[in-house]
C-alpha cells in the first residue's frame, strides 16, 4: 500500500506502517525531483495515522488555539475522506 496525503505518504510492509515526508529538490545543476526524508516505522494504521496528524499540526501556521483546532478538524477530515473513498 501506498497513499499520498499531502505531502506525506503513508506506505506499510509486512510488519509495520511508515509515514515519509516528501520535498522537491530544486539543485541548479540538476532537474526539481521529488524525494523522501523523515521516515517513521509504526506497528499500527492508527498510529501512522496519528503520527500524519501529529506533522500537520507542526508544520501549522496557527496563532490561536481556535485556528489550530480548525486545521485539526480539517486534517482528520481530510484522513477520513482517505478511509472511506479510497477503492
């Protein structure tokens, strides 16, 4: 399995889910790539579920506890959308 969201991607192997953050890299000698950085192994959906939530909310801009409520709600939102329409 392998889900993109946002811009992380969630992968699982046999025994573990990883959460990997994706960045272009933008050399001047070479050509804008997407690559891989920041891989974490958890023994569970839920908590590589959590743990996307959990960068999100770092990554905010909020200045308010009620703007980062808002991105909360949206985030998991978002991830439920993930869960139920993904074929």
């Amino acid at each position: 399995m392998r889900i993109k969201i946002g811009k992380y991607v969630l992968t699982s192997g046999a025994k573990d889910f990883q959460v990997t953050e994706l960045y272009i890299s933008e050399g001047e000698r070479t050509k804008a790539e997407e690559l891989e950085k920041d891989t974490t192994y958890l023994d569970s959906l839920e908590g590589a579920l959590n743990n996307i939530l959990k960068r999100k909310l770092l990554d905010s801009d909020a200045t308010t506890l009620a703007q980062l409520l808002k991105e909360l709600q949206e985030h998991r939102a978002e991830l439920r959308y993930l869960l139920w329409n993904v074929a």
